[in-house]
C-alpha cells in the first residue's frame, strides 16, 4: 500500500533500550513502519548518538547502564540539539512512579512495557505528529499569550517561556478555544491523539507543568470540574 507520504525523507528515531530483545522488536517494527532507526544500549552512548544524528524522535528506557533514563532525559533537554526533541520513556509495568516522575520532568508520552507493537506504532505517530509544525495562520495571540506556531515558541507578556512541544499544544488548543471548558476526553484525543480515556494522569501532569510555566498567570486556567479545563478570557 502507497502512501502520500513515501517521498518525504524518512523520519528517524533512536531507541536508548539494553535489552537487546527489546531493542530488536522495538527496531524492526519501526523499521517495518517505515522509519530510520539508531540503536544505543547505554545512556552514554545514547546521549552521543542523540546529539550526533539528532533523531526526530527518542523512545527511552529508563533503567539503563552508564546513565540512566532520566539523567539522560535531562541531559537532553540541556542542549540545544535536543531540547525541542520528542521523548517516549519505556517503563515497567511496576514503575507507576517513575512514569509519572518522566512525564513530570517533561517526557511527550509513555510506553508501559510490555507494549505491542501496534501500540508501539501508534504513540510513535501520535507524538511525531504533535511535534509538526502548525499549519495555519503562524502566530496566535489571546491576552498575554503569544504563540509563534512556525518555531513553536510561546511568549508570556511578551517574555520568551520555554514549553516542551506536548504543552505548547495543549495551552494552544485551550487559547484557541478560550471561554469554552474543554473536556478531558476532548483534549487527550486532539493533543495526545488518545482515544479512550485512561491516560487522564497524563493529562493532568502536563497541566501542572503549564500551570507553573505561566507563574503568575497559572490562574487563567480553569479546573472544571468534572469536565475538564477551561481558559479564562477576562477577570
Ligand atoms: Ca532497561
């Protein structure tokens, strides 16, 4: 089957995992899938493959040898290669804390382990396709906000705020929709492309980060509760 999309160059994506059984499965389906994969099996050498050939993607295990996941994590968001660059943690069923800890530092999405492959393609596509640019008139303002779409850059009273890609999104559609509650069933099917409802920790996790990012313009955002959120549009 063709798709309109086979003449673009391929994507790649860098897999950070040491088990070699699941980097191989990880790999091929991915490979499969169409994408250019980079295989690390430590986070040192992760981190070099990662500012070296500067993937458009990275699916990080967390408890690795040489660095671990979320040192790396934080090493990657200090360069400037790699700040702006999607991250999928791989965790353990058992490590419900470290899958909140990971998206709390500012991971775009988990994978619990064990994953299907299907799965595995499906939260691939869904963070890459967050992390396109947005088509579309390029800067969109509402009170103190200002979003430069083309380089995914937010302004906060015209100061220079740095959000990861999944939060950008996520305050974007809520300005864009300002004075109308968004459910959370709505905004994890628009921003995250989920659609059932289990991931309302995701969800809520990321609104604690942009509620903190906003400081002293966090009460703009609305808790509705029962629905969801919702953006103030005047006091
Ligand atoms: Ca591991």
């Amino acid at each position: 089957m063709e798709d309109c999309n086979s003449t673009l160059p391929m994507q790649k994506i860098l897999i950070v995992e040491d088990e070699p059984d699941v980097a191989d499965l990880v790999s091929f389906n991915l490979e499969r899938a169409g994408f250019q994969i980079a295989v690390a099996h430590d986070g040192l050498i992760g981190l070099q493959k990662a500012l070296v050939e500067k993937p458009d993607l990275i699916l990080l295990d967390l408890m690795l040898p040489g660095l671990d996941g979320f040192a790396l994590f934080k090493e990657l968001r200090r360069h400037s290669r790699t700040n702006k660059t999607p991250v999928i943690m791989l965790t353990a069923r058992a490590q419900t804390e470290d899958r909140i800890q990971g998206l709390e530092a500012g991971a775009d999405d988990y994978l619990t382990k064990p994953f299907s492959p299907k799965e595995l393609i499906l939260r691939v596509k869904s963070v890459l396709r967050r992390s396109e640019t947005i088509p579309g008139t390029a800067q969109f303002e509402f009170g103190p906000f200002r979003f430069d779409k083309n380089n995914m850059k937010f302004y906060l009273a015209e100061q220079s705020v740095e959000l990861t890609t999944t939060e950008f999104k996520l305050l974007l559609f809520l300005s864009e929709r300002a004075g109308r509650p968004q459910s959370r069933h709505d905004l994890l099917r628009h921003v995250w492309g989920y659609s059932d409802d289990a991931h309302s920790r995701t969800l809520d996790t990321h609104m604690k980060r942009v509620r903190q990012k906003l400081a002293g313009f966090a009460c703009m955002v609305e808790t509705v509760r029962g629905l969801g959120y919702c953006l103030r549009t005047s006091d």
